[in-house]
C-alpha cells in the first residue's frame, strides 16, 4: 500500500468533513441515528447532513442533494439510502471529489444483488474513491470522535481497534465493551468488503499510534495473500488477534449464506497466519481476556512463568492449563526458594506454582509478589486468589496495586513484568476484581483465563521475537 | 456399598444431632464459626458444642469434654482441635457410638504426617464409624438446613451437590454460587480422603432424591475401580460432572505437593469416567455452564438442535463450535421451512443455523420459537440474541419466558424442549440475561457458552441412552 494509499484509508478514520447522505427527520431512522451519534460523540469536524426536505437537522444545516455540497469539501461520505439510490448517489460524491464514502444500505451481494455492488465498487474505483461496505453498521474513531455508526451513542476511547465482519455481533460487542469498560480506539464494520478489506484497514491501523492492538473478526477472506502480507507488517507493530468464524463444514455454509463470501481452506489460512505471528482466538471470550492481557501489561521479556496461589486447588488446575498452552513453569533456583521460604507459611510449597496456603494474608501476598517482580529471571506472574473467610479480597487487590510503579504490569517501569491475576470467590472476590479492572490490570473470574491472559503475553513475546529473527536474517542477506 | 454402609454415610448429610468439638468462644476461630454458621443456616437437630472452658457459647449449652455427651445421642461429630488432640477426641467419640465424624483439623497426610491420618482412620474402622477428612472445611446441606462449614454463612438452596477436594476452591466458589445465584444441594469438603472417599458419597448423592446433578472436583484418586462403580451408578439415576486437575506432568506434581494424592494415569482415567457416562468438564466455567442447562433443562429426546440467531455472525461461531463438539445441526424439512418463511423477514436464512436478520423483533422471535417447540422433529433449541439498536432484549426475553408450560424448557412439561440462550450486548442485553437466570432458564453471555449448555444436554441424552441399551442388554443376558 502507497502513501496515497494509505493517505485514503485514514480519511474513514480522521477526516476533516463529514457528509451523511439519507438523514431522515425521524428518529430511529438509520440516517437520523448515524447523525445523531456524529453529534453525541463531539466530532469537531465540519457535518453536512444531506435530506430530499432540506431543512436542518439536529441542529445541523441540511443539503437538498449531494449536487448543493462543494466540490473539494467532504472527506468522508456515509450512504444510508436504499440499495437502488446508492447508484445515483455515488455518481455525485465522485462528482464532488469525495475520496471516501462508507455504504451502510444494504440489499447488495449479501441477498445476491452482485450486479448492484460490483457497479458502485467500478464507480469508486474509476475516481479513486475507496468504499466500505456495503451492508455495514458504520465507523467509530475515538481520536477523531467519530461516531459514525447507527450504534450505541457512547463508547469508551481506548487502545484497541476492533474490526468486525458481522454487523450483529458487532454492534452487541460494541455495546458490551463500553458496559465491562474495554475501551477501543476504532470500530469498522467492513460489511460486504465490496472494495476495502481487512487487509487496508491493518495497512492503516497497524501504523496508527492510537491503536495499541487489533482484534478482527471474519467470517470469510476474499485475498488470502494480501491479508497475510498485511497481518505480518502489524504484527511487527502491534499485536493482531483474530477470530476466524466458519471453520467447520455447516459453518462454512453458514457464513457463505451470511455474507456471501467463502470461508476458504481453514488449515491453509491457520498454517499462514500463525506463521505471521498472528494471535487465533477460539472464541470472543478468549479474545477480550487475551487483549485484557496484552493491554494492561508489558511484553514479557522471556517464558520464565509463576504462579502464586493461596489455594492448591487452583494452582494445579492453572498449570494444566500452562502444560496445555505450553508455558514454561519455571523451575524455582534455590537462592528464590529460600528468599521465599522465609514469606510463605511452613504448610505451602515453594514448588512452582507457589502455594502460599489459605494462611496467606495480604502482607504475605504483597511480600512474596515484590521478591518475585525484583528477580530478573522471572519473567511473568500469574496470580491467583481464593476466597477464603479470613482474608480480605480488597486488601489483596491493594497489594498487588501498590507493586506497580509504571503505567503496566508490576515493577518499576523500565524493568516491569506481566501479572495477570484471577480472583475466585463472591460478593468480595468480585469487587476486588472490579477493583483491578478499574485499576488496569488483567483481572480474571476464574484461573484458567488468568493463565489465558498469561497465555497471550507468552505468544505476543515469541511472535516478537521471531519477527525480530527474521528481520535480522533479511539484513545479512542485504 | 450395603444398605447399612449408606445408612452411616446418610448421616453426614442428615444428622439428627450434631457435636462440634473444639468451639472457642472466639469469633473467627474455626470451632467458632461452624457452630455459628449451623446456627444461622437453620439446622432444626440437637447442637452440642465441646469447649473445655464449659461455658455456653452462641446460646448453645457447651459440654466441657466429649466425655460429658451421652452415648447415642450424637449422629455426626465436627472435629474443630489442633491435630494433635485429634486421636484422643476420636477415641472419645467412638466410646459414645458416633457413627459420623468430620475432622476440619489439618496437619496430617497433606504435610506429611501420614503416621497420625492412619491411627484416626483405625480408631474409625474398628467401630464402624466413618470420617470424613482430615483437612477439610466442612460440609453443608441444603436439605436438613446444615452448614456446618467454615464458609460462607448463607448458601442458595438448589439441586446440585459438589463434592471438592480442594478447601481454598471449594469455599471460593461456595461464595460465588450464592453471588450469582447457583443453588446448591450439599457441599462436601473431601479432604484427604483418608476414609471417606468421593464413591463412597455418590453412593449416597446417587439415591438422594435432592441432588439432581453431582459436580465433583478431584486430584487425585486412589482407588479408580471402586470410584468408576459408583459413578455409573449415578449417572443412571443423575448427570455427574467432573473437572479433574492434575492432567498435566507439572499438575500432577502439584497435586501431590498439595494433597498428598497421586494423580493417577488420565488416560485410563479418562476413558473410564467416558465409558461410565461421566461428563468432564475442561474448566470451572464449562462446569457451571453445563450444570445450569441440565437444571433448567429436561433432556432432549433425539440429538436434532436447531439454532435461531438475529445475527449471522454468532450463528457462525456457534454452528462451528457445534461441530467442534459433535453437535448434529438438524437439516430443516421442507414443511417447516415453508412454515418459518411466513416469518422469517425475506432476507434471513432458514438453513440452519435460523438467521431471522436484525429485523427480527420480539414478535419474531416469539413465533418463530413457537413453531420449533411445536416440531417433534426438533429436540433442542440454541437461540442467539445480539442487542441491535432497534430491538428490546427484555422483550425477547419476556417472548421466551411465555413459551415455557412446564418447570423446565419450552413448550408443555410432557413434551418439554431444552433451550439454551445467548445475549449479547451491553447493559439491555446484560439485563435480559439475568431475568432468564431468574427465571430459570439455561442463558449465558456469548453464543460459545449457549452451545456448551446444549452440548451438556445432548451428553445427558447419549449416557442416558447407552445407559438404557446396556441395562436392556443386561435383561436379554438373564
């Protein structure tokens, strides 16, 4: 992707100008919705609504037809008109040297209308004007606030950037974000991906400074090489996680009546990305427990894991997860174990995982956390906590606060560690979870997903490292 | 296990007198916190708390030594004394004919003081009582309104009974049930193991008519044949989960550390519990998942499951996650098609999984629904819901609710179909998802989980079925 390229696919997410083409008066009408999000969400850019009526809206100066905007003016164009007006309605934005438009009618190749969705995509491209969409819920920008969507009217800013095939699934989690507080620097839904793919929005984003992470969401993949080609580039930059839909057979038929794309070879595409250092979650769940992870903490600098518990219980479950995920339990040295046997109560064991014992209060959790961050063979901790009677889960959770001196993860900043913690119990377990979130650190229900988290840490360092390998080999052979 | 055998283990359960020996006026102390939390539960029998300062504690008259109790008025003994005191308190128990104890006590075989765990398990034998533990925090049941744990001081009375091995897991999730309103039948607190062991309580779990499901988390084992037994035995009569930790090289030795336990060879393990019908859950959350659709479910009758989606995308990922789990995704007939095209809105699916589209409202989801619950030919029902702008999830709900007859499922109780839920979105959806809780119905937060409470079902069904052929079997053999 050029420079002008790339110069084209960031107008969706920062354009200057905004018109909304088929803003109806009515509110609950997709126009008026999308309209009215721009307006919620502060964008501070020029909003051209353009209504058949002319009269203003919201507040807002109306245009009778795309044919009143001047030329040169509007950077990005959102279609809400029937599929059938679409046609004309192109015609004028090319006409108006609009270089980005969003086609969030629907009734194009996802109801087999391939005629209708091929002659708008020639009529982009003829100009030079790229499109997303059809069939698409819209776009959201925090750094822009940009709520360009027909979706919920707040959303929390954040560091991921979140692209989703499904318009449904999309507008669920994107309301579902801002409830369990997952902040999120771009939402795009692609739609049909008549012209623009996943691949030039990773172009874009992967070199975006707002977006710390990427989450893609696909159903179906039209050019398996050009995504692989792009996902590498954004894995070198940030970590690029992805939850491939339709993978089995019936799914497969599923997703092609859905979008009417083909879900393609599975293990072909799943061989290639790995490769690529991409990052495949098996579910939504495990996709937001890995970006939990991965924005809340350092990359660690090795696979040196811990494990502290205050119950056995949990701690061998953890570490058949670890066994099943292939992280390295580290063997504990001597010179730790001692330091730790004067903190751990006589019971436990000094094994890894660490079982501190039901005995453990907070000052022991708080002493044994801050030997084990200050030890530089230890590269991640996977903390995990029971409730039991006599211990305060919020105390825990102030504990493990108070061990972090940087922006993430534990430790002073320049030398800071991964830890992601699970607090098991009630009504108290759960509010010193909540406690963490709020805090900004990759808390947990239960401890398989803390050592989910920990699991996705583990990728995004190898995935580092070979990329950094790999690069070093591409300069000896200069 | 004989009837006199069940009859001693029946007593753990529901004892009509209860000692707690070792009752320090100290709030906080364990001794003390047993007998408060048998006092708040309700328990309706005899309490005689032993203290040796003799005073009355809680309102309860203390007794000063175990000397002081009568013979044959105590059914089951809490042992709340350091470990030391724990042998001569035993040989007092046994001089007045109790036929029940639970020794709380730890500092046995799980630090290695294996010599102490035999001589109590041999002063038990020679009398023909039976004792649960050492090492254990209690156990609680719902039934004779007895919660003589350590834990949590009020528990949510339900139909299933778990059985832990773990003290620090076990009191966490104890906490946690009641916080999202998982009601419980018993709660046993294994321990050590040292006499009582998990087959010997299925035994009784199996014929208890309270217990509708048994959840049991296990370590280790010691004696794999006398344990598969009495797990077929109870899947005849009632589903039985278990999460085995310790599957992994490091988790075994983990386990052993924490319990003293050897995890045993899992392969062996696993196709055994498999053969005797036993479900084994991967993690907590798959657990309680699976457990909640088979208690607000009946089980299907055939493995024909049809999913209806407002969302293409979700129906993706639950019609992979289907096949991942042997799932059959039943192949609609063309009568019920032409029936669901009445209304389902033009652009849906009625392949299935059912896309009804995002314009599917409440009214669709209603009639849609109804047409399935009337079908023989559909035996199970995964609805999906994704909140969108333009629909109510609460009305949805309410739309399910109304096609409930019976107590469990949908449609009339004679002919009840199982129906797992999925809602997803922000604060509307979150809320529709806790009234179906409420209203005890099987409903989760994302389509993954909505496919694992059916899978847990269509489990049921199979051991149920393979139950049924093999008893018939056993006939035509006689």
């Amino acid at each position: 992707m050029g420079r002008s390229d790339l110069e084209r696919i960031s107008r969706f997410f920062l354009p200057k100008s905004i018109a909304i083409i088929g803003v109806s008066r009515k509110p609950g009408k997709i126009g008026h919705e999308i309209l009215r999000n721009i307006k919620l969400s502060g964008y501070e850019g020029r909003v051209y609504p353009v209504n058949t009526s002319g009269e203003s809206i919201l507040g807002y100066k109306t245009y009778k037809s795309v044919e009143e905007l001047e030329a040169g003016t509007v950077d990005l164009a959102i279609i809400a008109v029937p599929a059938e007006s679409t046609e004309s309605v192109m015609r004028g934005l090319v006409s108006k040297r609009v270089p980005a438009v969003v086609v969030i009618s629907s009734g194009f190749s996802e109801v087999g209308n391939f005629e209708l969705e091929s002659k708008i995509v020639s009529i982009a491209r003829a100009s030079g004007m790229r499109l997303i969409g059809p069939n698409t819920f819209g776009i959201f920008c925090s750094k822009s606030r940009m709520n360009a969507t027909f979706g919920p009217n707040y959303v929390l800013p954040g560091k991921t950037a979140f692209i989703t095939q499904s318009g449904a699934l999309g507008l669920a989690l994107m309301d579902w974000t801002t409830e369990e507080r997952y902040g999120v620097s771009a939402i795009v839904s692609i739609g049909n991906k008549a012209d623009v793919d996943d691949a030039d929005l990773l172009d874009f984003l992967a070199q975006d400074v707002n977006t710390a992470s990427v989450l893609v969401y696909m159903e179906g993949l039209k050019n398996g090489r050009k995504f692989i080609n792009s996902a590498r580039k954004t894995v070198r930059a940030k970590p690029l996680i992805i939850i491939k839909a339709g993978t089995s057979k019936k799914g497969a038929v599923a997703a092609s009546s859905h979008t009417g794309s083909i879900a393609g070879q599975d293990r072909v595409f799943s061989a290639a990305i790995k490769e690529a250092g991409v990052m495949r979650a098996g579910s939504m769940t495990q996709a937001f427990d890995w970006i939990q992870a991965i924005n809340e903490n350092p990359v660690p600098r090795g696979e040196n894991i811990v494990i502290v518990t205050n119950g056995g219980g949990i701690g061998v479950l953890a570490t058949d997860r670890c066994e099943d995920y292939g992280i390295n339990l580290m063997e504990i040295p001597k010179d730790l174990k001692d330091e730790l046997r004067k903190n751990v109560p006589s019971f436990g064991s000094l094994k890894n995982p660490i079982d501190m014992t039901a005995n453990a209060d907070d000052a022991i959790y708080g002493r044994v956390l801050s030997i084990l961050v200050n030890r530089k063979d230890v590269h991640g901790i996977v903390a995990l906590f029971c409730q039991t009677a006599n211990i305060d889960a919020q105390l825990v959770a102030q504990a493990i606060v108070s061990l972090r001196r940087g922006e993430v993860g534990l430790g002073a900043e320049e030398d800071s560690k991964p830890i992601t913690i699970a607090f098991i119990g009630g009504r108290q377990a759960q509010a010193a979870y909540s406690r963490m979130i709020q805090r900004k650190f990759a808390a947990y229900p239960t401890a398989e997903r803390a050592v989910d988290g920990m699991f996705a840490l583990i990728q995004r360092y190898r995935a580092m490292k070979d990329r950094h390998t790999s690069s070093a080999r591409g300069k000896n052979l200069c």
